[in-house]
C-alpha cells in the first residue's frame, strides 16, 4: 500500500457505467481518494478548470462511436498534467472500443501527464432496453468486472511505489494522434440515425429524474420533452425514468444490428 498518494476519478458517464468501474479502481488503490470531478453535470463541464488535486488521476468515459465523446472533449482537453501520473480508461458497450484507448492516452500525453497504465472495460451498452435491442454486455460491470478494476486499482499502487511510465511501445496506448479529427464528426451522425426519446405525460409522475440525468440540459424541466437538436442519444434520461414515461424508437435496421452486439462476451483489457 502507498502513502501520501492521493488519487481522483473525472468521468463523463451518462449511464453510470464508467463511473461504477473507475470508483472501483480508485478504491483498489488503498490510497486517499479525493472526490472525483463528475464532468456529466452540465454545470461541472462549465466551471472545470482543468486542475486535478490528486498525484494519480484516473481518466475516463464512455466510448460513444469508437471515440471519446465529443461532450468529453472539453473538458479533457482543459486538463492540467503537469508531471502527474494517469490512467486513461474506456468503458464500451460490447460491439468495440476501436481507436479510444489510442486516443485518450494520446490526449493526456499531451496534456503533460505521465501514463502508469490504461484499461478497457466492457459494460451494458446504453442502447440495451427491454422494447429496443438486446445490445451488448447485459448487467455488466458483473462481480468479475468490478474485480478486475478493484485489482488493477491494487497493482497501480504497487507501480506507483518506485513509477515507471507504462511501456507502451506496440500496445494501442502509444497511438491515437487523430484525437481531436475524430471529435469533430462523431456525435452528428448518430443524431441523423436515431430519434430523441419520446415522453408519455399520462406515466410520468414529475419526479425531475430525467432533468437531472440530462447530461446537455435537453429534457424541459417545465415540460420534460427532448430538444431534439440538444439530445445526443445517450439515452440516460430512458434508464433513470421510474415508470417508463420515456422511450424512443429505433428503427428495425438500427435494433437488429445492435441485437448482434451481444453475441459473444468481451471482456477487459489491462494495460500497465
Ligand atoms: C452515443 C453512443 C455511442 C456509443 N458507441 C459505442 C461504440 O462505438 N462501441 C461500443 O461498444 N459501445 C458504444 N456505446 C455504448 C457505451 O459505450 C457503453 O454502454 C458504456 O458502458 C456507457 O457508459 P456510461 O454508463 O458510463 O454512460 C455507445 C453509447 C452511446 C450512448
Ligand atoms: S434527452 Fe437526450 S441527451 Fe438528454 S438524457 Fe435523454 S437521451 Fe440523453
Ligand atoms: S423521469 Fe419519467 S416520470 Fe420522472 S419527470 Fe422524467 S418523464 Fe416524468
């Protein structure tokens, strides 16, 4: 176990997948865990300044299209490193995490942060609902998971005794220059393939769940529809409504491709 090193999460995690996992990691560590920057809160995104309090920073999100996910993108690029320790972890929804663990690495590189490891979690995908698709990873983080991330916490710590870069020559976290292209474009096509969730006001009971889940401000608190121009279909606001006022419609060709994503189970890879 490590003394006198503090370690802190910042997640972007609408569904609360990444968050679960990176919470575990941090604990797995033994260390001093400051509380962690939750950058899904719109109001959080705005006021980050992008210092991070803590010697070991633990730096992750969902992966939306392959990639980091555009509303992430700020505020990871505000990030200080400064010569502190990272590790960058992606969290996907069983189809493929493709260039993510690249790029986030590359990003913190850039941002001046040492990388002491990196990791690639599978979790539910946030498109797996009992009337749409039976998309990847149902009721992941399981215990085997949430294990691995307690245990990759325990062997940071042990790294970070006498710190060493991780060795990153011919694994992904050495590439991933094309970061900040692939922001650019990713987020839009999604919007043209998928409708916002639509809201039944016979089943909703006012509880202001799907306000505050909402990680763009795109449900009215007076109304709760979707701004259908605001929404990024993380679908967040669907998972957290208790009487499933929301819902949203995928068209036949988009369900079934997801049904293929939870065929064959993947499972994490570790990278120190
Ligand atoms: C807009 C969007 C795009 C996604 N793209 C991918 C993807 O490319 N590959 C994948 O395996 N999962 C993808 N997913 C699934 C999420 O990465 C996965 O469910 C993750 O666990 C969600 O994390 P969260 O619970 O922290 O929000 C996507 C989800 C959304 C909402
Ligand atoms: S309204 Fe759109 S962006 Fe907001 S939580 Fe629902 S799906 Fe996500
Ligand atoms: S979460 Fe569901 S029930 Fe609650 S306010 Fe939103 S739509 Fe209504």
């Amino acid at each position: 176990m490590v003394i006198n090193v503090k370690v802190q999460c910042i997640y972007y995690s609408a569904s609360r997948t990444t968050q679960r996992i990176l919470d575990k990691v941090a604990e797995g560590t033994g260390m001093m865990v400051l509380p962690a920057v939750d950058i899904t809160n719109p109001k959080t995104r705005k006021t980050f300044d992008g210092k991070m309090d803590a010697d070991l920073v633990i730096v992750g999100s969902a992966v939306y299209e392959g990639s980091i996910p555009f509303i992430a993108m700020e505020p990871f690029l505000k990030l200080e490193g400064k010569g502190k320790w990272a590790v960058p972890v992606g969290v996907y929804g069983n189809r493929s995490a493709e260039a993510y663990i690249s790029e986030l690495s590359k990003l913190l590189r850039d941002r001046e942060f040492k990388i002491i490891a990196g990791a690639q979690f599978v979790a539910q995908h946030s498109y797996n609902h009992d009337a749409l698709a039976k998309a990847g990873a149902i009721g992941r983080p399981d215990e085997a998971d949430l294990e691995l991330a307690h245990s990759l916490g325990g062997k940071i710590a042990e790294k970070m005794v006498d710190p060493v870069e991780a060795d990153i020559e011919g694994k992904p976290l050495k590439f991933g220059d094309k970061y900040k292209n692939r922001s650019e474009w990713v987020g839009e096509r999604l919007k043209k393939m998928i409708m916002g969730p639509t809201y039944n006001a016979d089943k909703c009971i006012q509880c202001n769940e799907c306000v505050e889940a909402c990680p763009i401000e795109a449900v009215d608190p007076s109304t709760y529809a979707t701004d259908e121009d605001t929404c990024i279909k993380c679908m967040a606001c669907i998972k957290v409504c208790p009487t499933d006022a929301k819902t949203v419609k995928f068209p036949p060709m988009v369900s079934q491709f997801m049904n293929g994503w939870g065929q064959e189970r993947k499972e994490p890879m570790l990278y120190l």
